[in-house]
C-alpha cells in the first residue's frame, strides 16, 4: 500500500483527523498529497513519521518543538527517550511500522525483545490485541487494508500456536471441558485461540473446533465430548440480531451447557440472555479462564 487517507492516518495514530490538520496548518507537521485538490493522501513514509511524532508527544514534548525538527533529529530524541524510560511505550510504533512494511523480520525482532521482559499473555493483552484492534478497524471499513490485516493476524497467530504448543504441563488438572467455536462464516480466530491458551495454562481440557463451524458440526461433537461449557466468540461485524438469536438457539440445542460469549459484536449489544455468560472485556476473559465456574449462569 502506498497512500492512506486521513481516516486510516487517525485511527493508526490514535490522533484525531481535526488535531491532525491543526498540525498540519499550524505547524507544517506533514504535507500531504492532495487527491483531486481536495483529499488528503499520505504516504506510507508520513504515517511513520507521524506515529514517531506522536509516541513523542505523548510522553511530553510539545508538537511545536517537534514540528521543527528533522527525521534523523527525531529518531535521535527517540533513542534518547528510550534511554531514560521503558522501552515497551515504544514497542507498539515499531509494531504498526512493521506491518505497514510487512517486514517479517523487523515484527519479530520487536517480539523478540518483548519476549525478554513479559509472558505471552501480557503481550497479547498489551500489545497484540491493541495492534491487531488497530489494524482490524481498518479493514473492516477500508478496503485498502485486508493485506496488512491479513499480515498482522498470520503474525500472531504464529505466535498463539507457538506459545500454546510450548505451554508446560499444569500439574493441577481441573474438571471442566470446554468446546470453542466461531459461528458459520465466522473466520477470525485469534481470540479463540487465545482462549485456548489460557484454558491450557490454567490446567482445563478444551475441544477446538475452530472457526467457521456450524451448529450441526458442534452438536455432532458435544454429543461425543459431552463439554461443561461451549465458549463462542463473536467477530466484529456481526449484526445485534444474528448474535442473539444465535445465542438463543444455542442455548435449546444445548440446554444443560454453561455458554459463554465474547466479541465486539457483544461489547456492542449485549444480549442479555439467560443461561448465557457475556464477556465484555480482557480483563472478564482473563477471570473466566482462571476459574470457568465462577458466577456460571
């Protein structure tokens, strides 16, 4: 990809367009293209830039300050920020910049480094889910975006099965047996995948059927596995009404199961349904991976 518009520049910044073009005007921070003599088209170079900008601008340097110097004065101030605090606030940059890349080598060098101070599911939390958040918005309402999307998810992916496989046997085996699915025609699973490596870490024994499966396919296994729980999770663009009437013939087909749902699409709706445990957030799907029979439904 060589040109971004101003709404993919806003949401992989995480500046506003409007505090964008104060920059621009005021300052002279970037001077994009005009498409048309209208829109503004940045390069890949000045989405760099700015993301360099603003990680400076947010651990306090005034934008005036910083719209006067160079790229190699910038990078300098970044080296010397790094030195006097932690290097991870500039973990994320590095990230967004190898995936605009698509630099295999440089995403994994910055995993490499994190891997010396955290356990995979800090990164994930801290790191992962943000860009992968980041870069998912843009695909779901650019167009222009599902290579990088499609980079950034194979590289963490990557990760998942490499942490979940590398995983140590839990000497405490715990009851429960959960089933993890996608609905039909659901196929991102990076969040199932993460729930299984939480249940593996914490000891539960886990049925993974994936993404994309039916109800049919699922019924056909629970009747072989007889799972305590089924935990499906929802991706973005699913509609409030398919959710919960999925949920809802979920909950007949399945009567003596605990379910338990998450997604944006429920972050966004949340059905309330009886017999069904929403989790709403990280910090709902970290708890419930410690102890799936806490506040069961």
């Amino acid at each position: 990809m060589k040109n971004f518009s101003i709404k993919v520049v806003e949401r992989l910044s995480g500046i506003k367009a409007h505090t964008i073009r104060v920059w621009e005007q005021r300052y002279g921070l970037l001077q994009p293209e005009r498409k048309q003599a209208r829109h503004r088209v940045y390069s890949k170079d000045d989405l760099k830039s700015l993301l360099k900008i603003v990680y400076l601008y947010n651990q306090g340097h005034r934008i005036s300050t910083l719209a006067l110097l160079n790229p190699a004065q910038i990078d300098d101030l970044i080296r010397s920020n790094k030195e006097k605090q932690s290097w991870t606030d500039f973990a994320i940059v590095l990230l967004i910049e190898a995936v605009l890349d698509m630099d295999e080598t440089s995403f994994m060098k910055v995993v490499f480094e994190l891997e010396k101070k955290f356990d995979f599911e800090f990164m994930m939390v801290q790191f992962f889910l943000p860009l992968l958040h980041r870069i998912g918005i843009l695909w779901m309402t650019d167009r222009i975006f599902p290579g990088l999307e499609h980079f950034a998810s194979h590289m963490v992916i990557r990760k998942l099965m490499e942490a979940t496989d590398y995983l140590k046997e839990n000497p405490v085996q715990r009851p429960g047996k959960i089933m993890l699915i996608t609905p039909q025609d659901g196929f991102h699973e990076i969040s199932l995948l993460f729930m299984r490596y939480l249940l593996k870490k914490n000891g539960y024994n886990t049925v993974y059927l994936g993404c994309n499966t039916s109800l049919d396919t699922a019924k056909v296994y629970y009747n072989k596995h007889h799972p305590t729980h089924i935990y499906v999770n929802f991706i973005t663009n699913l509609q409030k009404e398919f959710t919960g009437d999925y949920l809802k013939k979920m909950r007949r087909i399945f009567p003596r199961v605990y379910l338990v749902a998450s997604g944006k699409s429920l972050q966004l709706s949340e059905p309330s349904l009886q017999g069904v445990r929403i989790l709403s957030n990280e910090e709902q799907l970290l708890d419930f991976a410690c102890n799936i029979f806490n506040h069961a439904d």
